[in-house]
C-alpha cells in the first residue's frame, strides 16, 4: 500500500484561532502556510504568529513560524517542515505556492460577509457567523461558545455573532477597548504588562486610551497600525495572571480541533493519497 502523504493546507488569518489550527495541522504532519494582511490588527498577539509578520518570526506553544516574501522560499520552507512560513504576498500569488488540498478562512471577520471561496481548493472551510457550508465554503466550523464549539457543518449557515463576549474574572464587553476613531495606534505597553484601571494605554491621534479596569494587559493591536473606528484593539484581563496572555487557548483550541476533524473526516472519505507537487 501506497504511503499517504498529509496534503497542504492554506490558513488565512494569523490571528489566535488562525493560529492554533496551524499549530495542531503542523504537528500532525500537514505542510501548512499562514496567510495575512501586511498589517494585522489581531490584538491577542501573545497567542499567534501574527508577530512574524512584523518581526519575521514568532513562537507559539513551542512551534515556530518565519515569514517569506518570495513564492519559492515559502514552498521550500513548507515542504522543510521546520517552521511554518507566514507570507503577506498577494493572495492569488500564494494560491499559485502549491498544490492546495484545503483553504482555511480563519480571519473570523464576524460583521462581514464573507467572499465565496468554494472552488479555490478541493476542499474549503470557513470559520465563525456569516459562513454558509455548501455555497460560500465547502465546510464551516462553529467558533461560538457553547456545546457545539468546533461543530462542523455540511450544509447551511453557522450560528450568527452572540450578543456579548464570554465572561473572564467576571467581566465582558467592558475589558475590551474599540478604536473610538479611525487612525495609527499607537502604544508603548507590552502584552502580559499589568495595569492599573484608568491608566493610559495608547491613542489614536490626539485621543487617548485608558485602561477600562485594572488587571493584565491581554490583548494589544501592534503600534504603528492604522485601525479603523470600532475594531477591537485592546483587552485587559482582570484575572491578573500574566500567563493567559500567551500560548493557546481553550477557544482556538477546541476550534482547531474541529478543522482538524473536518479535513481527517474529508481525506478518509476520499480514501486517496495526495501528492504536494509545487
């Protein structure tokens, strides 16, 4: 019997959820890319790659991932298998990168709907509201909280955006900052920082930030990044523990799982081996 190869898999989003499911593809061998923005705004930088593309490189959970800015080092890094390579190039340059067996959005854009892209990989999964399974996206995964987090569906629409964010030490919408206007963030605090209610954490323009209740500093947008009016840019986490900032958490967890579950279940149907080429 022929030896099955763990076809590619392209990520869109190098965001927490974005993030953890490279993280739990790559470590059960799949050859996996990160694609994004060349400025993300994902504020939970502490738990994704999404450094690396400001930096070049990031660690999360032991894995490391690099950026490349040439189509031919990311195929060489990702066939390598050492790191996951992360790229801002254009996004129809790196569909032409390999030969994709899954195209994962997992850009969570909850207030949008999102563009079609069944067709642009045998098989395409969707994260989070607005997706619909058998028209926009071939599969979509539940990332609402709740029994069915990681849920995938076949055919119809994922559960619509929750009123309100879940709860940590007892609050919800008030430890998040929203950009109150559109500009450059900027801020000179760190991820995994404490501090105080009230104490200023960055501004946009001439309008300053202050931190909504005191605790640790658990999601922070990148300095230097123009937002626009009402993006999520800040969170402070009351529960003071430095280490919630970092690694994975349960949510991208649990939604990683399922796109890993989704893609075994799909490659098992098919019943055939893959070949990469590039």
């Amino acid at each position: 019997m022929a030896e099955q190869v763990r076809p590619p898999v392209l990520i869109r989003g190098t965001g927490d959820v974005g993030s953890a499911v490279a993280v739990l593809l790559f470590r059960r061998g799949y050859p996996v890319m990160l694609h994004d923005d060349a400025a993300p705004v994902a504020p939970r930088r502490g738990m994704a790659f999404t450094d690396a593309v400001f930096d070049g490189g990031a660690t999360l959970d032991g894995v490391s991932a690099q950026r490349f800015d040439r189509p031919a080092d990311l195929s060489e890094a990702m066939i390598a298998g050492h790191v996951i390579p992360v790229t801002v190039l254009p996004f129809t340059e790196v569909l032409r990168v390999s030969n994709w067996f899954a195209l994962v959005d997992a850009r969570l854009r909850k207030r949008s709907i999102p563009d079609r892209q069944r067709g642009m990989a045998p098989l395409t999964i969707g994260l989070g509201p607005n997706f619909i399974a058998g028209e926009l996206v071939d599969i979509a995964i539940e990332t609402a909280w709740g029994e069915r987090l990681g849920d995938f569906v076949s055919t119809g629409a994922t559960l619509p955006l929750a009123g309100e964010p879940r709860s940590l030490g007892g609050v919800g919408r008030a430890r998040f900052i929203y950009a109150p206007v559109a500009g450059r963030f900027e801020t000179m605090a760190r991820i995994g920082e404490s501090i105080a209610a009230g104490q200023i954490v960055g501004r946009i323009g001439s309008v300053e930030l202050s931190a909504p209740l005191s605790g640790v500093i658990r999601g922070l947008t990148r300095s230097g990044v123009s937002v626009a009016q009402n993006t999520k840019i800040i969170e402070v986490d009351p529960r003071g523990d430095p280490s919630n900032a970092f690694g994975i958490g349960e949510r991208p967890r649990r939604i990683a799982e399922g796109v890993c579950r989704a893609i075994g279940d799909i490659r098992s149907t098919a019943g055939a081996t893959h070949d990469p080429g590039n």
